[in-house]
C-alpha cells in the first residue's frame, strides 16, 4: 500500500490484514515503519517469500519504496497488486475496496 500519508497506509494495511483475517486467510503486515532501519529490498523479499507460500503479505510503504518491492516479485513471477491510498479517502474504504480486489468478493 502506497501513498503520501504514513497514518492512513497503516490505516488501511490493518483494516485489510482484520477483513482478510476474519476470513480465515493468513495475513502478515509488514509494517517496516516499526523498524526505521528496515531495508526496502529485504522488505520486498520477504514479502515475495512470503507470498510464494500462500500468505497475504501487505507492505504499507511510500511510493517510492515500491519500485523494489514491485520488481522483485515480477522477477519471480509473484502475484503483487499495489494500492495508492489518497489522504482525502477513508482508510477503510480503500482496505475495504482493496479486499474486493484481493477476494473476487462485491
């Protein structure tokens, strides 16, 4: 999940991974903001491994940062989608629309 505000990428990271969750789905978020120190390409790679073995793997990052993220798992072959959450939209909304992307679900 990408975009301007850290707050609101968070926001909707979680509510997603909680939607996801209640499904029965596994979900891990990879919220690097709570290792300042986190590599962006380390980040993508767990994602990626992640990913590969059945795990919604979410990576609430600035735009930038998903160049990394996304060229890794295009080198795989690893389904990515990437979702720009805009300040003026409610978090939820965004994980609530992302959720129907992610499930074929609404």
């Amino acid at each position: 999940m990408t975009g301007p505000s850290t707050a609101d990428r968070l926001a909707a990271a979680y509510a997603l991974a909680d939607r996801l969750t209640a499904e029965q789905r596994r979900v891990q978020v990879l919220d690097r903001y709570a290792d300042l120190g986190a590599d962006t390409r380390r980040t993508g790679l767990l994602a990626e491994v992640l990913a590969r073995n059945g795990v919604v793997a979410i990576v609430p990052c600035a735009p930038r940062s998903a160049t990394a993220v996304h060229d890794r798992h295009a080198a795989s072959g690893t389904r990515y989608v990437e979702v720009s959450v805009a300040e003026q939209d409610d978090p939820a909304h965004t994980a609530a629309t992302t959720h129907c992307l992610l499930t074929g679900q609404g």
